[in-house]
C-alpha cells in the first residue's frame, strides 16, 4: 500500500456539507460525481496530499443510506492508494483478509476499488484503490 488516499464520510446532504467542508478546509470541492451503481453522490477535498471524499446516498437501500441509518453521519472509511489493485487483493487474501463480495469495480474519482470485510479489521471499513490510468498503463 502506498499512503492512505482519502478518507470517506457519510452526509445526509452534500448540499449542506460541502459548505461547512469548504470553511474546514479552506478549500472548494473540486470533484463531485455519482456512482449508480452504489447509490452515492460524492464530493471531493484536497487538504495538501490527502483527500476528503463526501458520500450522500442516492437510494434509500444504498450501502452509505444503511450506513447512516446504523451509526449516523461520520467517517464511512478509509482508503489506501495501492500500485495494483488485483495483486494486493491476493496478498491479503492470502494474509487471511476477506474481501467484500462484488469488488473490485469502478468506483468514484477514477478508481477501480475493493472494500476489505470491516470484521477483519476492527470494524473499519478499508478500501483499495487504484487509478484506471495506471490499470491501462500497464495492459
């Protein structure tokens, strides 16, 4: 793993967070995006090398509106950027740790991602993400 990328949180609104997030950071957001296929809305900051990434559900039965709905708005995750994405999945499947069904897949920012079971990592939620950019790179 190379540093961690971002640090994921749960919003009921981005409309509402990315102001607050705006004074927090001194900082615009300077990406938004919706990923259908998990029901989320994103936004992006840039704190100096690290990154905040905002997550409002799109559907009632979305993973992020389940999330909120269990343990309120707060932090969701916490990703890792990774060199390659299905080298790592197999070190740490190999390492014992379990990765969540469905993934890896395109996610937001312009990242394939997988989602480490939170079990296996004291109720944390880890993602691993790559850039595509680097995916076609070395195909």
């Amino acid at each position: 793993m190379q540093k961690i990328e971002h640090i994921g949180i749960a919003v009921k609104n981005l409309e509402k967070a990315n102001p607050l997030f705006e004074k927090l950071l001194g900082t615009p957001c300077y990406k938004m995006e919706e990923v259908v296929s998990e029901g989320v809305k994103t936004a992006f900051f840039k704190n100096g090398p690290n990154k905040i990434e905002l997550l409002e559900a799109t559907s009632d039965n979305s993973p992020i509106a389940k999330f909120i709905n269990k343990k309120g708005e707060g932090v969701h995750h916490i990703a890792f950027a990774v060199d390659n994405l299905e080298e790592e999945i197999e070190r740490l499947e190999g390492e014992g740790f379990t990765i969540l069904p469905g993934f890896p897949k395109q996610g937001a920012d312009n990242k394939m991602v997988a989602f480490l079971h939170p079990k296996a990592t004291h109720g944390t939620l880890v993602e691993l993400c790559q850039d595509i950019g680097t995916i076609e790179n070395k195909t």
